[in-house]
C-alpha cells in the first residue's frame, strides 16, 4: 500500500487527493485483519450482544483491492461544498464513489446528510451467513437512492435537505426491489 497524491476533478472542481493505493499483495494483510475482525464478531455471539458493524476501513480496501480504485484520505484546494464525504476515487473514470456495506443479512444503511458520490456501490459480505471474507458487489443507481421514500412523508433527499442521516435497507429496498445483479459474486482478494 502507498498514499500518493493526484490532481483531480471532484464534482466539478479541480483539487488534489490524496489516495491510498492498493496492489495484489495488500490482499494477504486485509484477510488477516479481517479474520481478527471476524472472531471478535462470532465471539460476541455467546454474549448475546449486538455484533460489531464491519468497519469501513476493510469493505473500502476490499473494493479497492476488486475494483482497482484508490481509497480517499484528504482533498486539498477545494472550495467548500464538496467535502470528502466519499470514500474511493477512481482515477481511470474520475469518479468519487461511496462504499457501503454489510455482514449481516438484512442492513440498515446509514448515509450522513452531506454526503456526496458520483457512484455508490454496495458491499455485502453476508455470503449467506458464512461471513467469511468473500463478498458480493453491487453498483446502486443513484436514482433508486435519491427517491427513496424512508417514512410516508420524506424521502431520502428530504432528510438530507434537513441535515438528518437517512437510514434504510439497501439490499431489501434496492437490490431486491430492483433486481439489481451483482457486478461481482463471491469474489475473494487474497
């Protein structure tokens, strides 16, 4: 892994990121890390406690290590209004993408009510309850996010629009609703 900085575009506006970039042989270090994550998460069943969410520093390398995109740390010289609400880059497309993701199988996904993205990819590590490292990955259209009706009265954007942190169920109220396919099935980086 090496952080390197780039001149880029983000939401229109040219600026520097500084990114996390990822290889091959970063995978090894990510599954150990994840397999310590993971016997925290099955130990804590027979206290009857809530398991830990996956932290987001292992589904965004995991995408990162898939998809080839850099993990995003800082942007410098910006105007304000386009705060590092993402979570990758991709240089190839200049995209800002924002990760979500789950180990369990139903979410509950939560979005800040600034946050921003070109494109907004779902990471589901459930693997039908095995949660054993292997993921599936599923690229969410933003119009399906932006619409969501949350309660009988607001919708997705209209909680942004009050500073609130929309929460729902991407994978029963999205991928399920929609038929979404998954861009990649079980895949596995180590």
């Amino acid at each position: 892994m090496k952080i390197l900085e780039h001149k880029a575009k983000v939401f229109g506006q040219e600026c520097k990121l500084e990114l996390m970039h990822f290889d091959k042989n970063d995978g090894k270090e990510w599954k150990r890390i994840f397999d310590i994550w993971k016997e925290l998460k099955l130990g804590l069943r027979g206290y009857k406690s809530r398991e830990p969410n996956m932290p987001e520093e292992l589904s965004e390398v995991a995408f990162c290590l898939w998809s080839g995109s850099a993990r995003y740390i800082k942007l410098k010289g910006a105007k304000q209004g386009i705060a590092g609400s993402f979570d990758t880059f991709d240089l190839k497309t200049n995209k800002a993408q924002q990760i979500k993701a789950c180990s369990i199988e139903d979410d509950l996904t939560s979005f800040g009510p600034k946050s921003k993205w070109d494109d907004l990819y779902f990471v589901d590590f459930y693997n039908d309850g095995k949660v054993d490292g292997k993921f599936d990955v599923y690229l969410i259209p933003n119009k399906y996010i932006k619409n969501q009706s949350l309660n009988k009265k607001e919708s997705f954007t209209d909680q942004q629009e009050q500073k609130r942190r929309p929460r729902f169920g991407i994978k029963k109220e999205i991928i399920a609703k929609y038929k979404i396919k998954p861009l990649g099935k079980a895949v596995k980086v180590w």
